[in-house]
C-alpha cells in the first residue's frame, strides 16, 4: 500500500483504542440509516459501525499505525492534504487541510484571503475562524455573505464626489445624538425591529447597540458638548442673560433647579443653552443661591453676567439677595435682577379673572358636557353636519390658567347658536352647591354677550404673553409697548358695566409690579431703531395719563442712566468708531418716519449729549417704519450699528 493509501486511512482511526483484544459490538442507530446523513451536519467517515469502522482494529490484514512499515517520515513528507469540511458558514472561506506532525493527523483550516492555516480540531468550535473572515469582509467592504457590495458614494456641497464606507462608531454616537434629541428610550438601538429597519433600509452592515453601550455613549456626548460650550462661552465677547426655575416631578417627589443662558454668539444671533440642571434639595432662598452661584463659576460667568429673570416667589427675593453682591457686572449691577414679565402678566389676568368666573360658570359647563361624554360629542358632531357647519372639538379651560379660557372662549366663537340650541335641547341638569337642587342648564344671549366682550378684553394679554414667551429672539424690547397697550385696555373699558370689576382688580395688581417701569425695558426700547427715547417719551406719557400717574421724572432719570451706561461701554469697549456721522439737518425726510402719531423729527432738545453720545440717535442711514417686522438685533448687525455694542 502506498503512503497515501496509509495517509488516508490514519485520518479515520480513532484516537481511543479501548477494546483493543475484545470483538467488536457493532450499534446502530436510527441516524446510521438514514441516506441524507449529510443534512444533519455529519460525517459518515466517522460515525462507529460505518466506513472504517473496521480499520480502527488491528488485524492481519490491516495493521495497526504502530506497525505500518513506512516510518514517521515517510508520512511527513506526504504533505498537507485536503478534506472534507463541515457545513458551517465560515467554510465558505476556509479550506479544510490536514497534515501530519510527529507521527499525528493535524487538521487545519486555510484562509482564503490571506491563506493562514488556524486551527481546526474537531469540537474546537469555529468562532475563531468566524472572526477572522469577517475582519476580511470588512477590509474588503465585502457583506457579510460573501457577495460583494456595491460602493456607495456622497456628494459634497462643493459637487466632489467620495466614496462612503461605514462607521460603527459614528454610527454609535449618532444614535445616541438621535436618542437624547427624540427622547427615547436607552434601549432604542438594541431594538430588533430598530435594526431591521437600518439593515433593510439604510446599510446592511449596521449592528444593534446595547442600553448599557448607549448610556456609555450618551455620558461621553454629554462630556464633549460640555467642554465644547464652555470653549464656545470663553470666546464669546457678550454679556450673558440668566434665566431659572424650579420644578418638582410628580412621580419622585424631587425638585430640580433648572439654570438657562440666552446670549449673543459672535454673529450676533441670539442662543439658549441649559448651563445647570440640579438636584434641589431645599427651597430656600440660600440653597437656591448657592446651587445658581455653582452653576455660573463652572463655565466662569459670574462676572458677565447682566440680569437674571425669575417669578416672584418669596424665596428667589432672597436669592437675588445674595447672589447681586456677587455678581456686579461693569455696568452696575442695577438692572441684573428681573421678574418673569410672562408671570406678572398671568397674576395680573387671573385677578381679572376671580371676578367674572361666575358669569362664565354656564358657558364653562355647556362645553365640559359636550368635550366629557363620548355620545354627546358625536350627537354634537351629527347636529354640526345637519346645520352644514364644520364638526369640531372643544378645549376644556383649566382653572389655574387663565389662557385656557382666552382659548376656550375663541373656539366656541361661530358656534354660539349651534352650542345653545344643543343644549337647551338636552336639559342637562346641574346641581346648586348651596342648596343641593337640580337645575336646567339654559344658555342664553347675556352669557354669549358676556363671552364675547371677555375675549375681546383678554386678546392683547393672550397675545403678549404669546410674544414676550418667544425664546430665539428678543423680547424685551416689546415689554414696553404691550405694557402701554394694557393701559389702553384699562382705560377704553373702565367704564363698561360688565367689565368695570375685571379692569379695576387688574389696575391694582399692575399698579404693584410696574408704578416703577423697569429700565431694562425702557433701554431695550430706546436702542429698538423704530422707536428710540422719542417713542419712550410717548409711551411713559401715554401710560401716566391712562394710569394717573407721572412719568416725566422717569423718563430724564431713564435718559440719564442710558448716558452713564454707555460711558462704561465705553470704557470697557473702547471709543473707536469707524463710521461717518451726519447732522440732522442733512438726513432726508423720508428718513424721518412717524411713529405712534409723532414724527421723529420733534427731538427733545433739552439735555443734549455730547457729539460722541448723539451717535445713539443721529446715525445717517434709513430707519424702518413703526409697522415694519423686523428683530432688532439683525437690524443692527446688518447695517454695522452693533460697533456701539450697547446691545451686549
């Protein structure tokens, strides 16, 4: 027999010879049988009782590898040989070889890429060759079956053309971006169907991402965006406005401190970001200080800082208290403490509102009963189309928030004789509080009539509130003017009988926040193009004559303080001006618009600035109209007026 032969045969013996001198038993099974034994993954050469079961005896005929004539060598020098490999997925990629070494059958697996030999015993497993073909495919942007996978490419904004290749771990970071700006669940990128998704849509080579790896990946991006924004502060050349509250979660019964800075980047557009989120453990004025105080020295603003906008809790009183002598900016300090004008304006409507909720009762009752029952709503509904009326939907108002109402009372607007005709028809009941006796919920013209003049009362305190909410532009220069248009409010409608008791509880509560206008407000109007100290004369006047009060006081003291706040500009900024002053003589009467029914034109002559401060009122280019929408800000920026930088 050749050496081959015995090669061949040494591959099937057994490594165990434990019934050597005893016959052999041969047992069969049901698997020995079987035709397609392949199917299952199984060699026939090595199941005990088929081929070469008898070869693993010695025997006269056949010898034993002990007993073989040719030598060691002689079976070294046959060489690797190839076989039969399993049906795994990796052999695909590997050729199954076998060699002798020192006198035994070693079984290989050959790369087909780089034509390594890695181990390939029997019941060793596979997972090291299935990382390591796989690490092949990747290099080779092949797909993970073995096909090859067409090259994607991108398009640059400048038209050039690039190859795209996959990032696991850009891929990572963007599912957490994704996760943290959508609000998801952790477990967002280990989701199946989430994966799926990705592979059958979007790249084929995506891999789920575990909660735990995600949280790893949110924590490090939460890292990097601090120290990002802290680099972006420290290149910011603008003052910084500071905004708080506090909140508590419902579930956990835990406060938090919430800490936002809105500025001006250095393309003068204006930006918010949360500096602090803290967890409040006390809400005193003390605690709140020292957690806002912490918040600001780790990005190092306490010292550009130019106000703080808080509600009117007892305990913010006290923190401001604290933290002003802590914080006094270059300009003083003296405006750096300002309450919510949001706030202000919703204690000011809900004691307007205290007192006409009881005529608003039955109105505030017909909806609730259409909005609350599920077959009044679509026997409303039905009545709508019969009426050839547009179906619609009820907000209910909620006590605590006076818009709801405004927002209840618009809604109904147009369906005031479908609601009462319903109504009147389905004689609901209500019960007295008093007297515990059922009544008849009848809607009539009075309730509508009081409905409709409230709306109308409340829509310039909606539409404030709606407007000085705004966070991506400024507001404080539109303070001032719906200040002046509640007074109008005030005064057109404190003769009305039905709302003389709404006006005169809302002129007691503003009476107590804003007898002292602001001067924050004031300058923020002063420096708005359209309007400037002309218009702030017309407004403090305007206001004192609808309120009974004198501003004219106010108003020198505001110019005053406008004068000793630019000088320190001045100083801190320097007074280099690159732009060309004109008189007003040369400026053209087309740039001279009339606003609020005076011309800008009439300027107080009184208390002239020098000739390096009346650049804040006589710059030569065109000044937009009262009517123009326009943000400040941009104004400025666009035609270079931000030199003076009074807006920082």
């Amino acid at each position: 027999m050749s050496d081959r032969g015995r090669v061949c045969r040494s591959t099937s013996m057994r490594p165990s010879q434990k019934r050597r001198h005893s016959p052999p038993r041969m047992s069969v099974d049901a698997r020995q049988l079987s035709p397609s034994m392949d199917d299952y993954g199984m060699d026939d050469q090595h199941m005990d009782g088929v081929h070469g079961f008898e070869d693993a005896y010695p025997s006269a005929d056949n010898p034993s590898p002990n007993n073989a004539s040719p030598d060691n060598a002689s079976l070294e020098a046959a060489g690797p040989s190839t076989v039969k490999h399993g049906k795994a997925e990796c052999w695909k990629h590997f050729v199954a070889t076998e060699e002798c070494i020192d006198g035994k059958m070693v079984r290989y697996a050959k790369c087909k890429y780089c034509s390594k030999m890695l181990s390939a015993v029997k019941g060793g497993g596979t997972g090291h060759l299935n990382r390591h073909y796989k690490a092949h495919l990747k290099e080779r942007s092949h797909a993970v079956d073995g096909g090859a996978r067409q090259t994607q490419i991108t398009f640059g904004s400048d038209g050039s053309v690039s190859s795209w290749t996959y990032d696991p771990r850009r891929a990572r970071d963007e599912i957490a971006r994704y996760i943290v700006a959508e609000d998801l669940p952790i477990r967002q990128g280990e989701s199946h169907h989430f994966e799926r998704l990705v592979q059958r849509a979007f790249c084929p080579q995506y891999r789920g991402v575990t909660r735990r790896t995600t949280k790893n990946d949110i924590v490090a991006l939460y890292r990097s965006r601090l120290e990002e924004l802290k680099r972006t502060f420290s290149t910011t050349h603008t003052s910084f406005a500071i905004t708080y509250d506090i909140w508590t979660s419902q579930h956990q019964n835990t406060s938090y401190l919430s800490v936002v800075a809105h500025y001006l980047d250095n393309e003068r557009q204006l930006n918010k970001r949360v500096i602090g989120f803290k967890l409040m453990q006390s809400h005193t004025g003390s605690a709140i200080a020292e957690q806002i105080l912490e918040v600001l020295q780790e990005f190092n603003l306490q010292d550009r800082i130019v106000s703080i906008t808080l509600d009117n809790a007892s305990a913010n009183t006290t923190a401001m208290q604290i933290l002003e002598p802590q914080l006094q900016s270059y300009i003083g300090g003296y405006v750096i403490h300002q309450r919510c004008i949001c706030h202000i304006i919703n204690l000011i409507t809900q004691a307007g509102m205290r007192e006409i909720d009881a005529l608003l009762s039955k109105i505030r009752r017909a909806v609730r009963f259409i909005a609350g029952h599920t077959v009044v709503r679509a026997r409303f509904r039905e009545y709508c189309v019969a009426q050839q009326k547009k179906p619609r939907t009820f907000g209910v108002d909620i006590k605590t928030r006076w818009n709801s109402t405004y927002l209840m009372l618009r809604e109904v607007k147009g369906y005031e004789s479908l609601i009462s005709v319903f109504i009147n028809s389905m004689n609901v009941k209500i019960q007295d509080n008093d007297d515990s006796i059922d009544e008849i919920l009848i809607l009539t013209d009075v309730d509508w009539e009081v409905a409709t003049r409230t709306r109308k009362f409340l829509k310039p305190f909606y539409n404030a509130t709606v407007l000085l909410s705004g966070v991506y532009y400024p507001t404080s220069c539109e303070v001032l003017e719906c200040l002046w248009n509640f007074t109008i409010q005030f005064s057109e409608n404190r003769s009305n009988t039905l709302l003389k008791p709404i006006v005169k509880a809302m002129e007691l509560k503003f009476l107590k926040y804003f007898t002292a206008i602001p001067h924050l407000y004031c300058f923020a109007l002063i420096l708005d193009p359209r309007k400037k100290l002309d218009i702030l004369k017309v407004a403090l006047d305007s206001m004192g004559d609808a309120m009974e009060l004198d501003f004219s006081e106010a108003y020198q003291h505001v110019s005053d303080e406008l004068y000793r706040v630019f000088r320190l500009y001045q100083q801190k900024l320097g007074a280099s001006r690159s732009f060309v002053e004109e008189s007003p003589k040369k400026r053209k009467a087309s740039q001279a618009p009339r606003t609020y029914g005076r011309s800008t034109s009439r300027r107080t002559k009184k208390h002239l600035p020098p000739q390096a401060l009346r650049e804040l009122d006589q710059i030569g280019i065109p000044i937009p109209s009262s009517t123009t929408t326009l943000i400040p800000i941009t104004w400025l920026t666009t035609r270079c007026f931000i030199r003076i930088r009074l807006t920082s």
